[in-house]
C-alpha cells in the first residue's frame, strides 16, 4: 500500500521508547517523525487501520513533560528486509497546539535534517 505524506520523513538521532498506554509494555521504538505521524519499528507488525494509544518516553524535558502520550492509527506496517523487525507507519489522531509544540521541537532538536515546515 502506497500511502503519501505531505511532510518528509525526520531522522531521530536516537530511538525513542514508545509504550502502548493502555498495558505499559513497550510497544516499539520511533526512528522517524513528522507533523502528521511516526515510523515505529517492532518485533510484530500490526494491522491497517488498527488505532493505539500510546506514550513516549522523551529524550529530554520539553514543556515541562518526560513524555507525551498520542493516538495514532497504523496506515501501513512491512517487514524490515534486514532484520526481523517490522515497520510500522503511524498517523497522529487529534492533536492539540501543546502536543504539535512538542512534536516541532522533537524535529527541531532531535533530529538529523529538521524540517518544521
């Protein structure tokens, strides 16, 4: 499934921890982010369509906040061909101004080629 983004992909410079809210077990790792969403890598892949709740474990302390909960629903997952990781591309659901703030400095800060625009 070929799915468009309108912003390009942000390199991490570190993978973030990402817990699945509801369990508090870790859910996967995100290596990439924009404003709309996140590429997570897993050991499972999921399926399309299927919305989770889940919370970051931020790298350093941005308004105030260790971490940051958000929604998102799965719009594509594949198997990493050089490992047995899945790829998972998720979408952010509803966020508001404080959590796209959070999101911007993310890019801004921790991320090899930011691009906010």
């Amino acid at each position: 499934m070929d799915v468009k983004r309108g912003h390009k992909r942000n390199d991490l410079k570190i993978y973030l921890k990402t817990l699945d809210d509801t369990t508090n077990q870790i859910f996967g790792f995100i290596v990439d982010i924009t404003k709309e969403g996140v590429m997570v890598t897993k050991e499972q892949g999921v399926e399309i369509d299927d919305v989770f709740q889940l919370r970051v474990v931020l790298p350093a302390e941005i308004d105030g906040k260790k971490e940051f909960s958000f929604s998102a629903k799965s719009r594509w997952s594949k198997k990493d061909s050089d490992s047995k990781f899945y790829d998972i591309g998720l979408q952010f659901i509803k966020l508001s101004p404080g959590d796209i703030e959070i999101i911007e400095n993310l890019i801004q800060n921790f991320c090899f080629n930011a691009d906010t625009d």
